[in-house]
C-alpha cells in the first residue's frame, strides 16, 4: 500500500526540463514534504500524483495500481490548491459537498446522508456554523480549511496540497500546519505536501525531498537531511534561509 | 475637506458635467427624437404603420435570424472563450486576432464575402442553383452575415473573465470525481453567467440592428428580407417618416428592454456578483 515514483521525467511545452527523473518511495500514511525553491518542481510532481498534468515517462504505483494509468477523476486524490479553487458561486456547504453531489447517482450518498457529511466536516476544520456563507466572506486561513474539508468529503486515498499555507501569515501558517498535522495523525491518509519553507516542511513531514531542477536532491527523515546534508545545493539551501 | 487622493471639485464636476452633456447630446436626444418622430401624427398613425404587412414581416425576419444567430453564437462564443483561456496552444495570439475580425472589419466586406461564396457567380453559385438552395437573398445568407457581425461579442465578453479566472476551479472539480459536463455546468458556466448575459444580450442587440452586412446579403425583397433596420430605411427613402420612425422606435424599444433587463437582474442579484468577482 505504499506509494513508489519511479524515474519520472516531464518536459514543459517549451521544452524546459521540470522533472529529470524523480523517484522516491514512502509508505502507505506518510506524511511526505516535497521541499526546493521555485521552478525545482515540486509542484510539478505533485500535479502528476494529482493527474492535473501528464508525466512524460516513468511511473508511479500507489496501493498497488498503476497509479498514473488511473483517471484524475477516479484517483480520489484530495487536492488542496496554493490559492484555494474554492467555488467562489457556491457557499462553504456547497463547496464541501461538492465531490459527493457529483458522483454517478449510483454511488451518490442521499442528501440527508451528504448534509450530515458536511455538518462532521466542517466541525473538523474548526468552522462550524459558518456553512451558508460565501468563500469571499471568510479569512485566508478559513478559506484553506473549507479546501481542506472539501478534499477530505470525497475520503481521499491520498492528499495532496500545493503551498497550502503560503498566501497566509506567519501566526496562521504555524497553527494550521500543526492543526494539519494532527489530523494527519487522526486520519492516516498518505500525504505530500509542497513548500518552500523548510522550517514548515521539517516541522510537518516524516520524510523531507529536497528538491531542485527537477531533480530530488536527498530524500530522508527531517532530523537526518538537517543533521547531514547531502549534497552542496541541499546546504546551501537549508543555511540560506535560515 | 477633499482626501488625499481626490481631485479638486472643480475638476470631478467638469467630468461628470462633459459626460452628461455628451450622453444627452449624442445619445439621448436622437432616442427621444426616434419616438417623438414616430407619434408626431399620433399614437394610432404609429400604431397603423406597424400594422402593415410588410413592416410584420421585418419584425418576424428580425426576430427569427436573432433566435438563430445568437443562440449559436453564445454556444461558439463560449467554446472559443473557453478555448483560449483554459488551454495553451500554439497559434492562440493568431486565433484571439481571428475572433475580432468582424469587429475590425466592415460589415459591408461582411456581407460581401457572402455575396462572393454564395452569390449566383460566386463559388458556390452554380452548384447551390443546381440544388435549389437560396442563401443570398434569403433567411440564410441574412443569418450567416448576421452571424458573422455578431461572432465576437460573446468570446469577447468572455476571454478576460475567464483567463481571469484561470483554470483552478475546474481542476479542484476534476480531482473531486466531477465528469466534462458536470465541470461545466456547475462550475464553469455559473462562475461565467453574468458575462456571458451580458454579452449574450449585447450580441442580441447587434443582431437585431445589424444593417451593413444584412443589407448586402438581402436583395431587399420588400414583405420578404427586408429586416426591420433595412426596413426602416425602404420606408424613410419613401418618404414614409411616421412609419420608418415607428419601425425605428420598436427597435430602439428592443435595446431599451434589453438594457433595463440588465440593469434590473444586476441590482436583483448584486450579492451574488459581487461574491463571484471578490477574490
């Protein structure tokens, strides 16, 4: 039930290399961060884990599928977007219980059965009452919770979350990612997580990927990629932005 | 006391003057002089020129080639809006130019071109004789140059909302489990709506009011294709003032509603639009 990306490349439309052959394995409920500055591709990858973009070569095996061979839509990979994605039409409930009311009217849960859903959600992301109000009536913050919640609707297999934090405060980033964490703990729910803050990814993650060139750089528990770097760029990177 | 940012008094009133005088010069004052035209011998000599057979038949071509041309342009409206703000692809600069041609163009070339394809020695012409199928002259050919006129306003409208709006919202309803349609439907088109009325009923009016272009393609067979534009000006070469204002003042009625509609469902549902346009 592990995930394994094995030698996966992707080359931009223009040409531009964003992956040179990643791989990396994590087992099944791992909280994974992919750390690098901008353009390492981390973002990228984690697109291609979401099905959002296509990888050129390589593979990926998650829960032992060919997991790159799954449909974006079939894959129940919660996304969790750098600037929200919230349906800015609809309010918080609708937004939560959007991927339940679009399944096949087969395997759709009743309405009764989806309000109550919503209801258990958003007292997880701390935001109860606040269902009838539009995602322009809430806070950054909140705001990232309601895209937490709505991922978490569809009972993801995997959770995905792209700089979920970095249009947010300092005070607020620091509550949520230890909020985050601890659902993870609750949860068990594989989960990579993009940032460029290494503070935030060792603080966070059981297993750190340095990233940069669309190469992973090292790949190990926070505590040894702190303890010894492993390449020239990995020191650098984590004493610059100290 | 003025704030920091604001202009001096005189100056804001000097606008807001220049702007009023130039909207009751220039656009009020012919509306009023439209209606005012066309009652000049009373409401029942007004009311007897739209009676007449002839003028009927405008107003039932008008509203037919409309019910046809802007539905299939809001329909290519959006699929081309969509086209160029969700996905990158080589020539897109070369395809937004395209989308504006008719706008760039006259629409007399508009209905020329038609004229060329279609027309009895264009090159078309022998084989449609051939097969008994009129577009010249007829509904189809008026529907083809209305269309052509009215292409862009519904992309138009609809390409800064929508690269605005960027493709994340579509993404989040992919990964939820969300198919093509149901994307579309419950996602894309009502993040969209009020652009999309708006330029629906943009190109509504144009269509109605196209002349140009119409007016090539025609042959001006009076009770026939004469639309109503056209046919306001049959009637004001013939000296038929009461009549050709009367006809001229159902259409200016026509973009009256059509403005009034608008304003109406933006002061109806402000909330909303403005929880779509906030970010």
């Amino acid at each position: 039930m592990s995930l394994v990306i094995d030698s996966v490349t992707k080359r931009f439309r223009g040409g531009a290399a964003a992956l040179q052959g990643v791989s990396l394995t994590a087992p099944q409920g791992a909280f994974v961060a992919l750390l690098g500055p901008s353009g390492s591709g981390k973002t990228t990858l984690l697109r291609i884990l979401g099905g959002l973009d296509f990888a050129d070569t390589g593979s990926v095996r998650f829960a032992d599928v060919n997991w790159l061979g799954v449909p974006a839509r079939e894959r129940r990979a919660g996304f969790v977007f750098q600037h929200y994605a919230l349906f800015r039409h609809m309010t918080v409930a609708k937004n939560i219980a959007f991927g339940l009311e679009v399944r096949p009217r087969r395997s759709r849960p009743s309405r009764a059965d989806i309000a109550l859903r919503v209801k258990e959600l958003l007292a997880l992301v701390q935001l109860d009452g606040l269902g009838d109000r539009y995602p322009s009536q809430l806070s950054g913050g909140q705001r990232q919770r309601v895209a937490l919640a709505r991922a978490l609707a569809i009972e993801p297999r995997m959770l995905l979350l792209d700089e979920p934090f970095g249009a947010l405060d300092a005070k607020v980033r620091k509550e949520l990612r230890i909020w985050l964490r601890e659902l993870h703990n609750r949860m068990g729910i594989t989960t990579v997580f993009v940032t460029h803050d290494q503070e935030e990814a060792f603080a966070v993650a059981d297993l750190v990927a340095v990233m940069n060139q669309g190469r992973i750089e090292q790949y190990g528990q926070p505590e040894t990629v702190k303890r010894a770097p492993g390449t020239a760029f990995v020191q650098e990177f984590l004493g610059a932005a100290v | 006391m003025r704030g920091p940012t604001e202009d001096h008094p005189l100056a804001r009133w000097a606008l807001v003057g220049v702007t009023i005088v130039f909207v009751v010069l220039f656009l009020l004052l012919p509306l009023v002089t439209v209606f005012s035209a066309a009652l000049e011998k009373g409401v029942g000599a007004a009311w007897e020129a739209l009676g007449d057979p002839d003028a009927i038949s405008s107003i039932k071509l008008t509203v037919i080639t409309a019910l046809i041309a802007v539905p299939l342009n809001t329909v290519f409206g959006v699929a081309a809006a969509w086209a160029v703000s969700k996905y990158d692809f080589r020539g897109k600069s070369l395809l937004t130019s395209f989308i504006d041609l008719p706008f760039s163009v006259s629409p007399v070339i508009s209905g020329l071109i038609y004229v060329l394809i279609f027309g009895l020695q264009g090159w078309l012409g022998p084989w449609l004789r051939e097969h008994d199928i009129k577009i010249i002259f007829a509904l189809p050919g008026i529907v083809l140059a209305t269309m052509f006129v009215t292409f862009p306003f519904v992309a138009r409208e609809l390409i800064p909302l929508m690269t605005d709006q960027g493709r994340d919202e579509e993404e989040a309803a992919m990964s939820l489990g969300a198919s093509g349609w149901k994307t579309f439907f419950r996602v894309t088109l009502p993040s969209i709506k009020w652009g999309l009325l708006y330029g629906v009923l943009l190109c509504n009016a144009r269509a109605m009011g196209e002349f140009g272009a119409v007016s090539v393609v025609s042959g001006h067979i009076r009770g026939q294709t004469n639309t109503m534009p056209l046919h306001v000006e049959v009637l004001y070469n013939d000296y038929q003032f009461v009549a050709a204002f009367a006809v001229a003042s159902v259409l200016a009625l026509l973009a009256l509603v059509t403005l009034t509609l608008k304003s109406f469902l933006e002061w109806r549902y402000a909330d909303e639009i403005a929880a779509v346009h906030r970010h």
